[in-house]
C-alpha cells in the first residue's frame, strides 16, 4: 500500500515542484550545458549530467508497439512514485539502481507515443476535416452554450489556454477534437469584439511532429518545448490537459493554480495503489496507468475546490472531463 501522506509529513506539506525547479530543468536541458541540481523530497541535492545513461533491456520487457525506443527527455515523478519505496529501492528506471534518490524531475530516458507516417498535406486535410466536425457537432454547440450561460463576472477570468498531452495529430481522431475544442474554448473565453479574436494558445507535447506544429501555428495554437508550457501558467490561465502521460495537474497544483481547468475528472486521492495493473519494463515489475502518468492527490483536490464543476460534453474526443471554473472571491 502507498500512502502518498507520507511525502505531505515529510515534505512538510511544502510543494515538491516549483517554478525555479522547472526553469532550472529547462535551463539545463534547452541549451544542453551545465550540470542538473535537484533536490529529493528530503532536501538533498543531487546532481545528474545532461546526457542520462542508456538503460538496460529485458528479455521480460513488454515492449509497447505503440510507444518509440527509449529517448532522453524529462521525467517527472508523481507524488505517488515520490512514495514508493520499493521503487526507490529496487526499480532502475532511471539507471541509478542502487541509489535512485527520491526526486521530483529529472532527465532521463523516455518513450513517447509513436508517430505515424502521414505526409504533411495529408495529416493538415485530416485535422481540416475532423475539425470541421467538431465545430458542427452538438457538443460543440453543447460546450458554447455552456460557456454562454455561465455569469461570466462570477469566475476568474481567462487570458491565455495552456494544453498538456493533447497528442500528435496524426495519432487519432481524438486529438483532432481535443485541438478543436482548444480552438472553439480561445474563441468563446475571448472577450474582445473584434471578428474572429482568440485567446492566445499554446500546448506541450513531446510526441507533437514538425507538421503538427505547423498545422497547429495555423490554427493559433503555438507548440512550446517540455517543460515550457508549465512556465507559460499564470493566475488567468485555462489549462486543458486529457490523459497526459505526465502528473500535470499535481505540478500545476504545486506551481500555479490556474483560473480553469479541463481534464479527467479529479478523483478521491490515489492511494489505492493496490487496484493498478503492473507490467515488465527493464527487467523489473513496475506500476502503469495512472500511477505513472497523471494521479490525483489532497493537493490537485484542494485546487479544484473553490471551483464550480461541469462535465464537458461527452464525444469520441472526450468522456470522463470535467470543466473545472474558479470562482472570484467575494470581498472581505
Ligand atoms: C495517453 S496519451 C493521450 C493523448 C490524448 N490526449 C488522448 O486523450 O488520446 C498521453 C500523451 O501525453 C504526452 N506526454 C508525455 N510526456 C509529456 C510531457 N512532458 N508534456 C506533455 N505531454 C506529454 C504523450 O506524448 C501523449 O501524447
């Protein structure tokens, strides 16, 4: 059983990610110089060259068809692998089998959801007729008039819309509709008269191609490099963020919280971990989904709080989400 209490009391309740967390980590890993200093959850630093050591393989390893061979990239922890003390002490996951300390960002190696081959022209038709069909369908006019019925003076205002783990286009029809209502939001959260105005976008993806990025700045959605969107997040942020293979909302929880947000609906804390499946991966037995990837925590729940809630209009594109709304504050 893993607690994730026991990081809060060891923490003492202090947040494990920071905003000069990640701009070191940026710093680091954009230009490629220096040595990355992070601290475990104790407050230890350790120090990590730029370039991660490869990792073994397994003849037991359950290679993922759908994810690429190992690449360097940035690996966030959890709260809930923070806490998991058989994985500190035994998992190499990030080549430091002895000593693997318990810290919150590093680099290391990582695998990002497959691309599939599609030609430029082709992957910008797909994505101009998929969201086509967003915009004519009725959860898109479902999701319009939500937004339209919503006392807009009551809540936070929005200014920008940050996206996390949207997915490459040429992945499937999900991520086409995931971008598009991206798109309808900017336009319905904009509060300008003027024809066709939009909030500015932007959206973090590892696995995004050349031509997503192209087809998306087309479509006024910038791609920023890992981790630059969590630099991006400021008090009138909306940030959007479905299935993400990273713990987005227990660092947006630490870092920022923002004016709104969309995602899977936040749960009862994750510390249930003996209900998740477990799988091989270099030679050892590790957790999945969504230990790994985007758990829920006291943290993420307290920021969802103050917030008025409702579903986002189920569709091939979304189930399961939830619009999160900050209230504004009523005067003291
Ligand atoms: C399970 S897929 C979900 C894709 C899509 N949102 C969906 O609902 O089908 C997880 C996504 O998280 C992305 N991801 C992994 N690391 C990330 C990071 N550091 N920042 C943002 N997204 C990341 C993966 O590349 C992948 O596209």
């Amino acid at each position: 059983m893993i607690n994730i209490a026991t990081i809060e009391t060891i923490t003492g309740n202090q947040p494990v990610y920071s905003r000069a967390l990640i701009e070191h980590v940026d710093t680091v890993w954009s230009t490629g110089k220096g040595k990355l200093v992070v601290n475990d959850i104790y407050g230890k630093p350790h120090e990590y060259d730029v370039d991660p050591p490869p990792l073994p393989r397994s003849p037991e390893d359950d290679d993922d068809d759908d994810y690429t061979p190992l690449v360097p990239g940035i690996c966030y922890a959890s709260y809930q692998q923070l806490a998991d003390n058989e994985r500190f002490d035994h998992d190499s996951e990030c080549g430091d089998d002895a000593n693997f300390p318990k810290v919150p960002m590093i680099i290391c190696m990582n695998s990002y959801p497959k691309h599939k081959n599609i030609i430029p022209e082709v992957a910008a038709a797909e994505y101009a007729k998929q969201r086509s069909s967003w915009f004519n369908s009725t959860e898109c006019a479902e999701l319009k008039q939500q937004f339209q019925s919503l006392e807009r003076q009551n809540f936070v205002p929005v200014c920008k819309i940050v996206c996390f783990g949207l997915g490459s286009l040429s992945r499937d029809i999900r991520c086409h509709g995931q971008h598009a209502a991206v798109e309808t939001l900017s336009s319905i959260l904009s509060d300008s008269q003027t024809e066709g105005a939009r909030l500015p976008c932007f959206a973090q993806d590892p696995c995004y191609t050349i031509a997503d990025k192209a087809i998306l700045a087309d479509h006024g959605i910038i791609v920023l490099p890992d981790p630059k969107a969590f630099l991006e997040l400021d008090a009138h942020t909306l940030v959007v963020s479905i299935c993400p293979d990273i713990p987005v909302r227990q660092i947006i929880a630490d870092v920022q919280w923002p004016a709104a947000l969309i995602c899977n609906t936040i749960e009862e804390d994750d510390t249930h971990l003996k209900e998740y499946t477990k799988h091989y991966l270099h030679g050892k037995e590790s957790w999945v989904s969504p230990y790994t990837t985007d758990p829920s925590s006291r943290r993420v729940q307290a920021m969802v709080e103050d917030c008025e809630d409702m579903p986002f209009p189920a569709c091939d594109s979304f189930g399961g989400t939830t619009i999160y709304l900050r209230r504004v504050k009523p005067e003291a």
